[in-house]
C-alpha cells in the first residue's frame, strides 16, 4: 500500500511538515509496512518556504534584511532540491506578522526587505525563482522591492522617495538603468491566489488596506497614490500591469514584480505541487490524504485540498482531507475533487485546546480514516 500525507498548514498550530510526520504516524498504527511518501504543501503564503524546501530535499537559508517598517529581520528563504532554484515567502521580509498591532500603517511600510532577499538569491547564482505573495503589511506596489534592486524613485526635486505607500503620490521619474541586470535572466513565478486589480474598489488598497491598520482616509490615499505610480511605471517600462489579475496582490507587490521582471502570477496551490513533482510522486499511490487548518466553502475555490485532489483526481488517486474544523460550505470540496471529508476533532473542544493538542489529534485522525480503510477493504459490496 502506498500513501501520500500532502497536507497544508494547520494555522496557528501545526506547519505542513509537522502535519505530514503526524499523518504518517498515525498511517503505521494502523498500516505498519505501508509506503507513505510526505509532501508538505502549502499555497504560497505561509510555510510556502519550509513546505517546498522539505518536499525537495532542498536547504533553508537566513538573511538579515529590513523588516517593514526598516528595523532589521532575519528572514528564511530556501534553496530547493534541484539547487538551481529559490523559494521566497515576501511575508518573511516583510509581512504583517512582523508589525505589532498598535504600528501598523501602510503608508510607510516597504517591501525593501524583499527585495534584499531576491538581491540575495541572485548572489547565490539562481536564476529561477518561487515568490509567495501573501502576508503583506505593505500597500507600496513593490516600490520598495524595486529600490533594493537598484533603481532610483525620485521627486520633482530629484530627491529619493522615503519608504512607503504614501510617498508614491510624490512619484516623478523612475530610473531603471542600475536595476540589477541579473533580472532579465532570471525566471520568476509568482505564488497568488488572488485577482484583485491594482486600484479601485477591489485594488490593493481598498480590499487589504483596513487589515494592515489603514482608515478610510488611508485608503482613499494610498490609492490614490498607487494610481499615480502605475502610471509612472507603465511610462517608464512600457508595461501596462495595473488591471492584470492579481496586481494587487500583497499590497501591489504583484504589480511591482510585473512592471520590473519577467515574473509570472499563477495560482499559489498549483504552483507548489509542481515545484514539489507531485503529479509525478502521485503516479501509483493508493491513496492521498490532505488536510488543513479550517475547510469551508472558500476552500473549494482553489486552496490546497482542492489543489491536491484536482491532480490526484488525473492519476485515478482517492483523496480524503482531515480538517481541524468544518464550516459552512464544507461539503462543497466533495463537488471539487475531494473524495472523503473528516474533522480531525473527536469530540467538543475548545478552540485553544484544539489548536494546542493538533499534532495529537490529527495522528489519532489519521489512524481513524486508516481502520475505516481497513474495514471497507474487507467489505463485499
């Protein structure tokens, strides 16, 4: 018997790799001399780096870099298995989570930070790249990604722009001519799993602003800001990025890396299982088991179990996907691939001791869904 533990992060309490080495634990109580082959996934946002570094025998790598609001980080990014290609979560740099609630303020928040990081793996001599878009506390449209790889924002005055959404409506001229030569040779895909333009109502600003600590004024600020710096952009690099799907992703960030490098914008979850060969890993398996945090009707509109399933689906593969809890709409992942749907909580909790005890609960899980397995083998139907 072969099966695959594919799982996504359970938020807040276990990492994918974590999640997938309590699958199997929980597989061999039950089914001791099977083959189970852990892929840890994610769908470009958090864990996105350890997941795909794990899944390919790939390396971590740290590299101290400005946070979002300047003050020094120590960011993770990874070398994946093939050694030619990195891995780079722009929340690492420059992510919400780096920000205490009471400084939030995306007016003077930066992607400098991921820029440092995709400078770094340059240095490495990697010339492909995976960027997870997700996580963001910026709203400055990869402006300040774009300084950290060498080009010049300036004002009417010729002055640099300082950090932020806010200072982009000050926005003259772009000089690209030190822009690192190294990325127009460098292959990047972009992890985003969003379709938001870069401004107007469904912009940047105005859908991911108010979580990132902006007012209504804020937003109808940085907007306004983010408006004027496409149009700049698009004269200084004959692209027009501002309404492609997906622009504003990350603050604009998925606009900053279509205005200044090749990169491509694909679906998160998809762009990770083939990074990981998992349409080659599936081939022969018997069974996938996926699983995540929460499982709701969002999860049918292209998270990971639905991911997983569609490519498990190709290969004739049953998936079934231990949740750590089930809400409204569930069910309709059985109408998108998925084949089997289980909470991994046994009995009423409370949240905290769920979350506390998930690593317990999703081993026990898997032993569960394992014995039924066992039973239904035995069947004559």
């Amino acid at each position: 018997m072969r099966i695959i533990a594919a799982p996504d992060s359970y938020k807040g309490s276990l990492s994918a790799v974590a999640a997938s080495a309590a699958m199997e634990r929980g597989i061999r109580s039950v089914f001791p001399d099977a083959e189970v082959v852990k892929v840890p996934i994610a769908d470009g946002g958090e864990g996105t780096v350890e997941a795909l570094v794990a899944a390919t025998g790939g390396t971590l790598m740290y590299e101290r870099v400005a946070g979002p609001l300047g003050r020094p980080v120590d960011a993770c990014w990874g070398i994946l298995g093939d050694g030619a290609t990195g891995v780079i979560e722009m929340a690492a740099a420059s992510g919400l989570m780096l920000v205490p609630a009471e400084e939030r303020n995306p007016l003077i928040t930066s992607t400098y930070g991921t820029g440092q990081l995709i400078k770094a793996a340059l240095d490495r001599g990697l010339r492909r790249l995976i960027i997870g878009l997700g996580g963001s506390a910026t709203n400055d449209g990869g402006a300040g990604m774009t300084q950290a790889l060498g080009a010049r924002l300036l004002a009417s005055n010729g002055e640099e722009l300082p950090p932020g959404g806010a200072a982009l409506a000050e926005l003259h001229t772009m000089d690209l001519s030190r822009l690192d030569p190294r990325l127009a040779g460098t292959e990047i895909s972009a992890a985003c799993d969003v379709d938001n333009p870069l401004c107007g109502p469904r912009g940047a600003s105005a859908v991911y602003g108010p979580q990132k600590g902006a007012t209504p004024a804020m937003v109808e600020r940085l907007d306004a800001a983010l408006r004027h710096y496409a149009a700049v952009a698009e004269g200084a690099t004959g692209r027009d990025a501002a309404d492609y799907p997906g622009a504003g992703a990350a603050g604009g960030l998925g606009a900053g890396l279509l205005y200044f490098t090749n990169a491509r914008l694909r679906p998160g979850i998809r762009l990770v299982l083939d990074a990981a060969g998992f349409d080659r890993i599936v081939q022969g398996a018997d069974l996938v088991i996926t699983g995540e945090g929460a499982t709701d009707y969002q999860t049918a509109y292209g998270k990971a179990p639905v991911g997983v399933a569609a490519i498990a689906g190709e290969a004739g593969v049953p998936t079934v996907c231990l949740s750590g809890s089930l809400g409204t709409g569930a069910d309709e992942v059985l109408n998108h691939g998925v084949d089997g749907l289980m909470s991994i909580v046994p009995r009423p909790m409370e949240l905290s001791a769920c979350m506390a005890e998930a690593e317990e609960l999703l081993e026990a899980a898997s032993a569960r869904l394992c014995r039924l397995l066992r039973i239904g083998a035995g069947l004559r139907l």
